[in-house]
C-alpha cells in the first residue's frame, strides 16, 4: 500500500488526457500543406476553416501553421520590396474608348487614363494622366488633360499621410491651367474583402490661369474618399470624389463606375462623371457630365 501512496503526488500532478492537444491527422495537414505550397490565401483560408471544423481540438495547430505562412509571406514581401530598385514594382492600368461618326455630322470622341502604382512596406507612389476630347464639325466641345501624383506613407494600418500635386487643363470650363497643390491625413474606414472605404481631408493652393488672361492663386481646403465594393470576384462597384473648398470658389469632382473583368488582364468598365464648378467663366453651367464605355488593361 504504501508503494501505491508514493505514486499519488505524480499522479495529482499529471494533466488529464482530456487537457492534451490532439494530433492534426496526417491526411488534413497534408492537405493543409499542399494549400499553403500553392500559395493561394483564399484556398488557404477555406482548408483551415474545414479542417478546424472536422477538427475542433487541433484548431490551435492549424491556425499555427496558417500564421507561420503568413509570417513567412510577409517576410518575403518585405525583402523584396527593400531590395528593389525605385524603377522596379510598379503595377498599373490604361483605360481607353472613343466613337467616330461621319455623315451628315462630323465627330470624334476620345476618352483615356492611365494610371500606375508603387506600394512600399510603408510608403507608397502614384501617377496618373487622362484625356478628354471631344469635336463635332470642326469645333472642339470638350478638352480636359489632367496629370497628378500622389505619395503617401502610411503610419498604421489604417492611417496615413499623403502629398499632392496635380496639373489640370480644361477650356469648355474657362482655364489654360490649373495647378494644385496639397497635404494632410488620412483613415482607412473599412478594411475588408468585398468593401473597402478611406477618407483624406487638408490644405491646399491652388494657382489658375483663365483663359481670358486673369490669373489667381487661392489657399483652400481639400477632401476625397474613395469608396470600393467587390460585388464578385469579377464585378467592383467603385465611387471616388474629391472636392475643393476656397473664398468664393468650390470644386467638386465625383467618379462612379462599375467594372467587370472579362479575362485576365482585360476589363470592361462603365463610368459616369460629374464636375462641379462654382466659377465658370466661360459656361453658364456649373456641373458637367460624362459617361464613358472603355475597355481596361491591367499589367
């Protein structure tokens, strides 16, 4: 008996079998593996959501192995982007469409964009340019040509800090040029799969050149949002605007669109614009609208 007594203390002191961590089986880490090998984050995601279902007691296991991937992604990432040259990493799209009509009337039309992006472990770099231009026998009805880049550096995973610069020419609405410049802050409202939401708000200058020869330069107020919604894997609802509060003047500029991708690179895009003005010195209307049809390249 007493032998038996000599055992107790190890015996209070040993886990029940119910407190150890169950062994993932062989075939679901297989399995879980093969997924992360493929380095699909989607496919990945879905294995590890079965597996901790069918497998409720390794759920600690598997989400290890999950993070450990995402760990080892991220670090990769990271290297590559310190080890890459300024003129490397850039990712970007050209977006077109026009009509031509001959007849009894004589018309072109063309529309096109481009925009290209360099995003950083914390700072990221953005250029864009568009064309607008519009003539019916022999008179031009629309000409607007923009330029802009915007760096940004993002201080947390939600908030950042962003510069601007922007070149905008547009004689259906009274300028040669316009050039803006403007700084401040920014959040990222919703982060997520299908809906993305940020908003930036700061100071600005803008220095215009009308067309009938006044020139003027103003401190103002600026804002934009950019609001995207992944309705589908191949169908994004996107809404961006940006507006512009100064002394006697408001400029506002709102893009809706919806974009379907039709293969692996090519997307069909529908868009409608409308611009906002409150000093128009060449037209009797503030706003001025547009809808577009194009086809998108991604590279």
């Amino acid at each position: 008996m007493r032998y038996w007594l000599a055992f107790l203390p190890l015996l209070a002191a040993t886990p029940a079998r119910a407190n150890y961590p169950v062994l993932l089986p062989p075939s679901v880490r297989e399995m879980l593996e093969a997924a992360i090998a493929n380095g699909n984050e989607t496919e990945i995601v879905t294995v590890a959501k079965i597996a901790k279902q069918t497998n409720p007691g390794s759920a600690d296991e598997i989400q290890h192995m999950v993070n450990s991937w995402k760990d080892r992604t991220k670090a990769t990432r990271d290297t590559v982007i310190r080890e890459a040259r300024f003129i490397e990493l850039w990712t970007g799209k050209v977006e077109a469409g026009g009509f031509r009509s001959t007849g009894s009337t004589s018309e072109i039309g063309i529309s096109a964009s481009a925009a290209i992006k360099r995003s950083g472990i914390q700072w990221s770099h953005k250029l864009s340019a568009s064309v607008d231009y519009r003539r019916a026998n022999g008179v031009t009805s629309r000409e607007r040509y923009s330029a802009s880049y915007e760096p940004r550096y993002e201080f947390d995973p939600r908030g950042f800090v962003y510069g601007l610069t922007q070149f905008e020419r547009d004689t259906s609405i009274g300028y040669e040029e316009r050039y803006t410049a403007s700084a401040g802050i920014g959040y990222k409202i919703i982060v997520s799969k299908p809906i993305d939401l940020s908003l930036d708000a700061g100071p600005s200058i803008r220095h215009a050149n009308y067309v009938i020869g006044a020139r003027e330069t103003k401190l103002g107020a600026r804002g934009s949002m950019d609001f995207a919604w992944r309705l589908a894997p191949a169908l994004t609802f996107r809404q961006t605007a940006s507006g512009y509060a100064e002394s006697d003047v408001y400029t506002l500029n709102s893009l809706t669109s919806l974009e379907t991708k039709v293969g692996t690179r090519w997307s069909a895009a529908f868009s409608y614009n409308v611009q906002y003005e409150s000093e128009t010195l060449l037209s009797a209307r503030d706003f001025d609208t547009l809808s577009r049809l194009t086809l998108t390249y991604d590279f």
